[in-house]
C-alpha cells in the first residue's frame, strides 16, 4: 500500500489497519487463531465499517476530486486487507469477495499475506481518529437518550424526528395521537397494578387477622369481619 493519502481521516484508518496487521499475524504465528480472529473482526467492525464508513459516506456519494479518490483509494487497500486477515478462517466466503472486488488478482489464498507498512503510520493521525471516535458516540448516545434516529440532524425538533423533516400536518397528527395513546394506557395499566397491590394489601390484613384470632380461640371469620370490613369511624 504505497500511495499518497492527502485526508486526515484516510490517514487514521490506514495507520491503525497497520497496527491491526501486526498485532493479528503476532497472534496467527504464535498459534492463538482465536486471538487473530478478534483482531481483524473488531477492526472490521468497530473501526471500519462502525467508524469509517459512515464519516467518508459523504465524500463516497457526493464527493469529487482528490478527496473522494482518497477515500476510495483508502477502502480498497484496508478492505484487501481485511478479507486477507480473515481468509483462513472465512476461506469461502473471501474467495468470493476477493474476486468479485478485485478481478485478475487471481485466488486470495495464494495471494500475499498483509504485511505492515512502517511508512503509513502516523501518530497524529490516529490521536485525530481517536477524537472522531468520541464524538461520534457521544452523538450517538445524545440520539439514543432521546430516542431520535441516527439519521436525524442535530437540533432537529423531537416531535418530527420519527417523521422527518417533510411530515405533513395529519402525520404529525397521528404521532401526537399515538404518544397520548401510550401514555393514556400507561396510566391505565399504573391503576391496574395500584388496584392489585390494594387487594393483596386486603388479603394480608385478613389473614393476620385470622392469625391472631386463631392465637386467641376466637373464630377466624368473626375477627376478620370485625377487623377488616368494620367501617372507619369519622372524627
């Protein structure tokens, strides 16, 4: 992988993709596949498709120029990669993968193995990449808190955020309705659970009741109609 990344953030993937070939392989040689495995599927997922792709998605889409041929550059050398770190435990389904993305490069598992590149690291770029990080998933659990889609844009009104931006005036309508609906059988359902513990409340009271009636040789029934169903006397 020796080509000229200009972005910042293409930078980042490619120098914690060499920290993750050199950790993986130490793991496959010295026999823990396990080990190895972990490595390459949580830069996989966690780094790469968790992180990566969803910062670059807009250069990817709408991009020109040399940042989206950065980030396209970038995807294809970490993505070889990956299906090479994962070949000799998903050897079908990397062959099948590596020839559909990269024609002409002939079978993955006798391709070479990813070897770490000393010139892609950057140490600046991945303290960046750690920031990206954070911030992304404060984003995300400001979102989740307040139980808007990942999709919508901050500052968005949370009335419309299940809606989105172009919702007409009868489906926000509905939405209003719906939340009045769940929060009026919520109340119901609280009256139910308050009348069901006032009736095991009862259901104590007499058989204490009956206890110390029983204690006493009085008839259990007279002491629980006594105590229990006698009416309050007023002040």
């Amino acid at each position: 992988m020796h080509f000229a990344c200009c972005i910042p953030t293409d930078r980042w993937l490619l120098s914690a993709l060499q920290a993750t070939i050199r950790e993986a392989t130490a793991r496959w040689r010295a026999c823990d596949y396990a080990g190895g495995l972990e490595l390459a599927e949580r830069f996989f997922w966690g780094t790469f498709c968790d992180q990566y792709l969803e910062l670059v998605k807009g250069r990817l889409y709408d991009g020109e120029g040399a940042a989206r041929a950065s980030a396209q550059a970038t995807i294809t050398a970490a993505f070889s990669a990956i299906l090479r770190l994962l070949a000799p435990v998903l050897p079908h389904s990397c062959e099948a993968l590596y020839g559909l993305l990269y024609p002409g490069q002939g079978s993955i598992h006798t391709a070479a193995w990813p070897e770490p590149d000393a010139a892609l690291h950057d140490d600046g770029a991945e303290q960046l990449g750690a920031a990206l990080r954070a911030i992304s998933g404060a984003v995300r659990r400001h979102k989740t808190a307040r139980s808007l889609s990942l999709g919508t844009p901050l500052g968005e009104p949370r009335r419309r955020a299940c809606l989105g931006r172009r919702a007409g005036r009868r489906e926000r309508a509905a939405c209003a309705g719906a939340v009045g609906a769940a929060r009026i059988i919520g109340n119901r359902e609280q009256g139910t659970g308050d009348r069901e513990q006032g009736r095991r409340r009862r259901r104590r009271r007499r058989r204490s009741a009956a206890s110390r009636a029983r204690a006493g040789g009085r008839p259990a029934h007279r002491a629980t109609t006594a105590r229990v169903y006698a009416p309050a006397s007023r002040p």
